[in-house]
C-alpha cells in the first residue's frame, strides 16, 4: 500500500530546503563579501578569542604609535631650536667674537661686541620661547601653557617661570665678607672697607678691628654676634625651607596683612634676603627635575611604591632650564650662557669707545674669567642638542619597531580573521547553484502537484 504525498507536505519539504538553500548562499555571500571567516562568536569560539586578543595588541600598537609621533613632534621641535641656538652662540658672530674681544689688536671693536653679545642673549631667549607644539610650550617643563622665559624690564634679570636664573648667588650673611688676604701691617684684611654696606658687614669690620688689637687664640675666632642666623629656629617653613618668618620680613608684613611685631632688623633682612635665594635655587633645581612619563610601548610598570620603573616609560619633558643652565659656581659667576653672554657685553659696553680700553682692572679680570666659563656653557649647550638629537634617534628607531610589531600582528589577525578568497568564490558559486536546482525543482514540484490535485 503506497502512501500519498499531498500538496502540504511537498511545500513544507519544499519550503524547508529552499530557506536552506537560501540561508547558505546568504551566508558564503557575505563570506565573500567581508573576507571573514566568521561573523560572531558562536561561528569559531577558539578562533574569536584569539582574535580578539591579537585585535587588543593592534589596539595598544595604534595608541603607541600615536603617542610615538606627538612626541617626536614635540622632540624635533626642541632638535631645530637648540640647532638654531647652538649655532648662534658658537658662530663668529657670537663667541667667536668674544674670544677676538679679549685681544689687543681687536680691542677697539669691544663696544660694539657688547651689544652683539646682548643681543644674541635675547635671540636665544625668544628662539627658546617660540618652540611650540600646538598650544603648547616646548622648553616649559610642566606649565606647557605659558613662555618658559622672561627678562625684567632692565633686561639684566632672566626668569624661567618667574624664578631668577641666578638663584644661589646670594651668600650667606655668616660667611665670611670677601675681603683679601690679612695685612701683616694692619691685622685686617687688605681690601676692608672703613664702613659696611649694611649690619652685616658693619659687624665683621668690628670683629677684625677688634682681633687686630686683640689677637684671638689659635683656636677658630668666633663670629661676631650681628652673624647668628635669627631664623634658624624657625621650623615653620615652606615646601622650599624658606622659613614663614623670612617670608614675612621680605613682604613687609604677616601672611595675614598684619604689621610685623617685631618690626624686622637689618640683619634680619639680608638673611631672609639669602633664604628666599635659597628657596628659588630649590624651585629651580625641582623644576629641571620634572618628568612627563608616556608609554610608548616599552612595557610600562609600577614598582612596589607605585613609581615608574625606569625604563619602561619615555621621558618627553624638556625643561628649558635644563637647556641653558642655571645657578651660579664657586665663583658666584652665573651658570647660564645667556647671563654670561648678557654680563660680557655690559663689561664690553663700558670699553672706550676708541681704544677698547676696559673701564678698570675688574671689567677686564670678570672678562677673562667669564670668556672660559662661556666657552664652557657653550659645550655645555652644545652636550643638551646631543641629548635631544638622541632623544628623536630614539623615537625613530621606536616608530619603526612598532611598524613592524603592528605588521606583524595585522599577519597573525589575517591567518586568524581573513577567509581563503578563491575558496569563498568556489563555495558561493556551489550555493548559488543549489539555490536556482531548488527554484526549479519547486517549479517542477508545484505544477504537478496542482495537476494531481485537480484530478
């Protein structure tokens, strides 16, 4: 006995595999469309994790690269400024002709070197604040949004940030004045003064008259009482150690406004004078310190007390007194070139306009010694172009490191993502077939069923 198949169940047979047939070529058509071999997760588990770890990697190489490029941005914009100043300083025009200034046979062009020289300190300063990046200023450590320098109104004062360059030149009122070696003849030093300059000084010249007459025993003299350092018990003091009382005594006033109670002395003064120096000195010294850390791919780590393993982070911070200097030697001479360069030409400046002739026997002694120590901030400048040339070699070899890391990934994420294109066409070629046999098998299938139904 033959079973009957009806209209229903050839169209549920039919209607089955044409969705079938029609799901397949859906599927190898957006297989050969997106060249993925899968679309979702449930498609290839293994294959998706996989993926979406190599994808992550590509993610972090893209930021990389992007922080790679800002930074040499930045890097290559403080390589062609101190090009520019390098070259300044070390032309003829600049140090070379200093060195001639010094000579006899040339000694009559030292006015006009003067104003070269100054001159060429304020180039320096405005090639130093025009380096931007963006908004952004290159030589001004962590404040990127103001100019790193500025010159007081009579242009003998540099700043960095409102900070004297020149911080750490004021001595300490209980050092012992300058005065010369001991007269045999007086039993003072040769070059004391008949009166000081302030309380200070007033004291030392009574302490040497005094021992002059009455020679103290071999044993170390004892300072003169004016000396005692009247805040060294002070230990409310600033994030620089300059004590609030000092603080107070330079402004004139308490912190609050309030008149001083007691008003201060002289001496007071003067130290309060040399601690405010001491505490710009520490501000300068904690600014050419200052980091900009950013992860350029070197595996960025903290260690136990949460601080950048070095190393692993690229420093991008170029602080711009870091570039010229600052400070004073042992000397008390400045360490910055642009004061040296400024500090020469007024020496120069004040040479007879004919002869070339210094003004005194000190113009021309500060000359010389100034001459060496600029030949040294010379090569001193000339050592921080060196450390930034090598900070954008960096950079250069880094970018091409994670090029090749980025193409390497992108390889691993084809192998993983990427379908066989050839094989792609070949199966929806096969599924566009077996589509168009089930619309004709469907064609074929109806019209005889209609007919053994009508019968």
């Amino acid at each position: 006995m033959g079973m009957r198949i009806t209209t229903g169940m050839a169209m549920n047979t039919y209607r089955y595999n044409l969705q079938l047939s029609t799901s397949n070529l859906n599927n190898a058509q957006n297989t050969v469309l997106t060249h993925r071999k899968f679309n979702s997760f449930s498609d290839d588990p293994s294959s998706a994790i996989q993926a979406w770890r190599v994808r992550r990697a590509m993610t972090d190489v893209g930021s990389y690269q992007k922080n790679n490029s800002d930074t040499y941005t930045r890097v290559n914009i403080a390589w062609v400024t101190m090009g520019k100043v390098k070259n300044e300083i070390a032309d003829p025009d600049g140090r070379g002709s200093a060195i001639y200034g010094i000579n006899g046979p040339t000694a009559s062009a030292r006015p006009e070197l003067g104003k070269v020289l100054s001159n060429t300190a304020e180039s320096v300063i405005h090639a130093m604040n025009s380096a931007k990046s963006g908004e952004n200023f290159v030589f001004s450590g962590d404040d990127e949004l103001n100019a790193p320098f500025s010159w007081s109104k009579d242009g003998t004062i540099l700043y960095y940030r409102g900070v004297d360059v020149n911080a750490g030149s004021v001595k300490s009122p209980a050092e012992v004045p300058n005065w010369g070696e001991i007269s045999e003849k007086t039993g003072c030093p040769e070059f004391m003064p008949e009166n000081g300059k302030n309380a200070i000084e007033d004291a030392w010249i009574a302490y040497y008259r005094d021992a002059a007459k009455n020679p103290p025993p071999a044993k170390a003299a004892p300072k003169p009482s004016g000396m005692a350092d009247p805040f060294a018990a002070d230990t409310n003091k600033d994030d620089f150690g300059v004590p609030i009382r000092a603080a107070e005594v330079l402004k004139g006033s308490n912190m609050d406004g309030s008149p001083l109670n007691p008003p201060a002395r002289e001496e007071e003064q003067l130290w309060a004078v040399y601690y405010k120096d001491q505490g710009d000195l520490k501000k300068l010294e904690d600014m050419s310190k200052e980091q900009a850390a950013i992860d350029l791919g070197m595996g960025l780590m903290e260690d136990a007390d949460g601080k950048l393993v070095p190393g692993t982070y690229f420093d991008r911070s170029l602080p711009g007194i870091n570039m010229l200097g600052f400070g004073v030697d042992k000397d008390g001479d400045p360490q910055n070139i642009c004061i040296m360069m400024k500090q020469l030409g007024e020496i120069f400046s004040r040479c007879n306009e004919t002869t070339g002739d210094y003004a005194n026997k000190q113009d021309e002694a500060d000359a010389e010694r100034l001459l060496t120590k600029l030949k040294g901030g010379v090569d001193y400048v000339t050592n921080q172009y060196t450390d930034v040339d090598t900070k954008g070699s960096f950079l250069q070899q880094n970018e091409s490191r994670l090029k090749m890391q980025g193409d390497y990934l992108n390889e691993q994420r084809a192998e993983l993502e990427d379908v066989d294109l050839a094989l792609a066409i070949q199966n929806f070629s096969w599924s566009y077939y077996c589509y168009s046999s089930a619309l004709k098998v469907g064609t074929q299938l109806l019209s005889q069923s209609l007919i053994d139904y009508m019968t």
